[in-house]
C-alpha cells in the first residue's frame, strides 16, 4: 500500500515501539520474556487506560494486536519495491513502559544500562526505477 501511493524519489519513515517489548515484561526490577514475537495469532488485551496519559480512565475495551519483527518489516519494503535508506533500533521510548524506566534529560524514557532496544525507526523511498 505504501508504495502504490509514494511518489517516485518520495520518502516513507515509520517510526514505533520495537517490537520485543511487546514479548518483554517487568517482574520484580526484572524483565522477562512472557511471549515470543513471532506468534501468528492475535493478541488480545482489554485496556481501562491509555499510555498518553495514565490518569486518564476508560470503559473497557478490547483489543488486538499481532506479532511483528524488524524483519518481517524491513523484508516488506524491499518486497514492495523500496529501497531501505536507514533502520535504527534505539534504546528510548517517548513513555514509560516499564516502571524503573527514567526519563533522561533530552525526555526520552530509559531502562537502566539500556539493555532493550524500545525504538525502531526505518526510512525507506521510492527508487525511479
């Protein structure tokens, strides 16, 4: 879909958790692997709360997501046509995912000794042929 509607020499960037957090969580100050991330089925989770604000309270709602891989992701584009201009994996998250994370001094969310990737940001365009 993304490359039917990118122009020639256009550029697309995603940029989004990484996907391990999702089969990452915090036991006790320790991060544990509780799901493999490449799961074919959808995950189902009901949420009262939305990470952009955490006061905020919801009527229960379910929903879905699916496992991802940086591969799976990357391998897409280039099926598409796309040319891969830079993929990064950072260890920052714009919330707190999990609760020893800090916020560094430039506002990003850290886990202590930056052990996760938490980001994954990939820049791809449109070649002219």
């Amino acid at each position: 879909m993304i490359a039917r509607f990118l122009r020639v020499g256009g550029s697309f960037v995603i940029v989004d958790d990484h996907p391990i957090i999702g089969s990452i969580e915090e036991v006790e100050g320790r991060l544990d692997a509780v799901q493999s991330m490449f799961g074919t089925e959808a995950n189902e989770f009901v949420s009262t709360g939305t990470y952009a604000d955490p006061t905020v309270l919801l009527e229960p709602l379910a929903a879905y997501e699916w496992s991802w891989t940086v591969a799976g992701m990357v391998s897409s584009l280039l099926d598409a046509g796309l040319r891969i201009e830079r993929l990064r994996e950072l260890p920052v998250s714009g919330w707190r995912r999990y609760p020893s994370m800090t916020l560094d001094r430039e506002g990003w969310w850290r886990l202590p000794g930056d052990p996760l990737p938490l980001l994954v940001a990939c820049r791809a365009t449109k070649p002219d042929s």
